[in-house]
C-alpha cells in the first residue's frame, strides 16, 4: 500500500486546481504567516489583520502594506522616490533585502 504524501497549507483544498497553484498558493500563505519585523519597535511580531493591514503585537503600531507582505518591492521603491533617493539606489537596496530574506529562507528549510 502506498503512502500519501503531506499536504500541508493545501489540505483543504483536495486535489483540485493542480500542483502548480497549489504550490504558489502553499508559497505566498507561508510567507504571509511568518514572523515579520516591525518598522516601529523592529520586534518580530507583525500580524497581518486584513488585506494590506499590518499590525504589531508588541507595540500595537498599525501600517498598510502589501497583501500578503508588509513590504513591497514597488512600496521601498516609491518611499525612496518621496524621499529624493536615486531609483537606481532603491533598486539596489531591494536586492541585497531579496537575497537576505533567501538566504534565511535556505536556512530555515534546513
């Protein structure tokens, strides 16, 4: 008899809408329900509480964001254009994030 495999965030969903949205879907809810930092107390404690709203549980500081992170590449990109920083400069500073955040995602799926 064969084993099934573990579904995990997609188990309500059975096997309907294929593997590959299941697989985005199973990607952009763990990035959303992981611990964020707060931009006030830098505590990682934000919560998401609805679409675009962003609160921390330490300090109570509520912001908007991203739907499903509290920051946006297009939202680092526009606070720096406001502020009179080179787009260029922005860019840059949005990679070097990325690859941070891949790193620490490599090395929680150790």
């Amino acid at each position: 008899m064969g084993r099934t495999k573990k579904v995990g965030l997609t188990r309500g969903l059975g096997p309907r809408y294929g593997t590959t949205v299941r697989r985005r879907y199973m990607k952009v809810v763990k990035e959303m329900r992981q611990p964020h930092r707060c931009p006030q107390c830098g505590f990682m404690r934000v919560a998401r509480r609805s679409v675009g709203i962003w609160q921390c549980r330490k300090c109570g500081f509520t912001f908007t964001g991203g739907a499903y992170t509290p920051v946006t590449k297009l939202g680092v990109i526009a606070k720096r254009a406001a502020k009179g920083t080179p787009i260029e400069e922005a860019l840059k500073v949005v990679e070097t994030a990325e690859e941070k955040e891949e790193t620490s995602d490599e090395e929680i799926d150790s």
